[in-house]
C-alpha cells in the first residue's frame, strides 16, 4: 500500500460504549460516547484544535455507526491547516484504512 503524507493536524476520535437503549425483549440500540482529541490531549469545542472537536461533536452519532468502539487516529487537514491543498473545507483522513 502507498500513501501521501498529508499536510495537517494529527486528530483521533474517541468511540466509546456506554450502554444500550430499549426495553427487555424490545429492539435495542447501543449509546455511545464520542469524543475528539489531539495526538496528546482530549479537546472540546472549547478548547478546540482547529474546528476539529466541532466537528466530531457536529457529527457524533454517523461516526459512532460508521466507525465502532476504539479510538480512530488520522489526520484534520483542508482550508486553514498547514498547506490547505486549496480546499474550501476541513475534512478528516483515518490512518488505519484497512480496517474499512
């Protein structure tokens, strides 16, 4: 597998399980736990690392469904990061791409 080293923030989302909705002998579904952080530190929207915890709170439930438990690590990157690539958006890169 070849890559390109893009030029961004390195960013990891969070997905954790906390339990499940639903009553006995009904459909249920899991909640989860969603959170973004830096390569160090946990960020909030507060105390965000370029828009990126925004994002991921913006986006919680798609990336719990599409993702799954664990923790994601990739790479923020677009308009306003590093080089930009002339994008007029952000957008999020996974490093591990063989798992999907």
């Amino acid at each position: 597998m070849i890559t390109e080293k893009i030029d961004g923030t390195n960013a990891a989302i969070g997905v954790v399980q906390t339990g499940w909705d639903g009553e006995a002998g009904a459909v249920s579904r899991p909640h989860y736990r969603v959170y973004a952080q830096s390569r160090t530190r946990i960020i909030t929207p507060q105390s965000d690392n370029m828009g990126f915890a925004a994002w991921v709170q913006q986006h919680a439930e798609v990336l719990a469904q599409t993702l799954g438990e664990g923790l994601h690590f990739g790479e923020w990157w677009g308009v306003g990061i590093q080089r930009g690539y002339g994008l007029s958006e952000r957008r999020f890169s996974l490093f591990n791409t063989a798992r999907w």
